[in-house]
C-alpha cells in the first residue's frame, strides 16, 4: 500500500465490498492509493478476505450465476427448430 486509507474511506471500502460491488470498490482503491489497476485489484480481494474471515455474517451467500444464459440459449435453440422447420415446407 503506497499511501495509507482513512479510517471513513476504509469503512466505504468495506462497505461496497460487502455490498458485492468489487469494481466501485477497485476503482475507490486506485483514487485512495494511486496504485494500478491489478495491484488495486489483488489489494482488494486480499481485504475481501480478510473481512469475509472477520465478519462473515456481514456477506450473504455467493450469489449463484447463470440461469438467464441458460433459458437464453435454450430459446436460441428452439427458434431455430422453428425456422429450420418453417424453411423446410
């Protein structure tokens, strides 16, 4: 760390870690510190889990990706069905 955090600019690091919102909280980082973006970054994901070990109550669950590209992709699908069928009479 190049330059040390406040303790309320800390806190809104914290905040927006815990709120599952990395980027804003990388971004803050860099304005705070001047670093680059993949020492912000990795200096983010440590704090991550250093606060996740700490306080693991203040996270909710790992939000659990997929499902919209899944439905997306089935309806690609079946559109295609359609079209192929259609073309074919």
């Amino acid at each position: 760390m190049s330059t040390p955090i406040p303790n309320d600019k800390m806190s809104a690091l914290a905040d927006l870690i815990a709120r599952d919102r990395k980027i804003e909280a990388i971004k803050l980082y860099r304005e705070l510190t001047g670093l680059g973006l993949k020492e912000a970054k990795d200096q983010v994901e440590a704090l991550e889990s250093s606060l996740r070990a700490k306080a693991p109550a203040r996270f909710g669950p790992v939000p659990k990706r997929g499902g919209c590209l899944g439905g997306a992709a089935i309806l690609c699908l079946c559109a295609v069905f359609v079209i192929c069928w259609i073309a074919r009479k």
